[in-house]
C-alpha cells in the first residue's frame, strides 16, 4: 500500500461493496438500489464489469437522508 494511504474505516471496515452487498447494507431491493445508483444519490464506481460501491458512498447517502429528513444525532435542542 503506497505511504499514506490507508483503507477508511467505513461501513462495517470494508471499502468496497458489491451491489448484494450493499443491497443488504441498506435494506433496500436491487430495483431500488440501481435506481438511486441512476439518480445519482447514489455513487458507484466499476471495476471491469462489476459494479461496485464505495463504502464512503454509503455513508454519504446516509447522510444525505438524514438531513432531508431534519434528523440530527448528539446536538441538544
């Protein structure tokens, strides 16, 4: 591994997700899956033929649905 780079510690250690993978990260359908991956809520990279999805991706769409929905974790009213 070239000098300083380091694997995040992203969703479960991994930083790569296969897209079964993920669909069981999220709990989301494969129908579900593909379509955020197409609306761009989503990001995903391939690597050959295998679509792939970062674990970063996944926390940023967490994020992102958290803050559409005004939810707000260890701030005090």
């Amino acid at each position: 591994m070239a000098a300083g780079l380091r694997p995040r510690s992203g969703v479960a250690g991994k930083v790569l997700y296969r897209v079964d993978e993920a669909i069981t990260v999220l709990g989301l359908g494969r129908t579900a899956l593909y379509e955020l991956i197409r609306s761009g809520r989503l990001k995903s990279v391939q690597e050959g033929r295998t679509r792939l999805i970062p674990a970063r991706a996944i926390e940023e769409y967490v994020a992102l649905l958290e803050r559409e929905s005004g939810v707000s974790y260890g701030k005090t009213a």
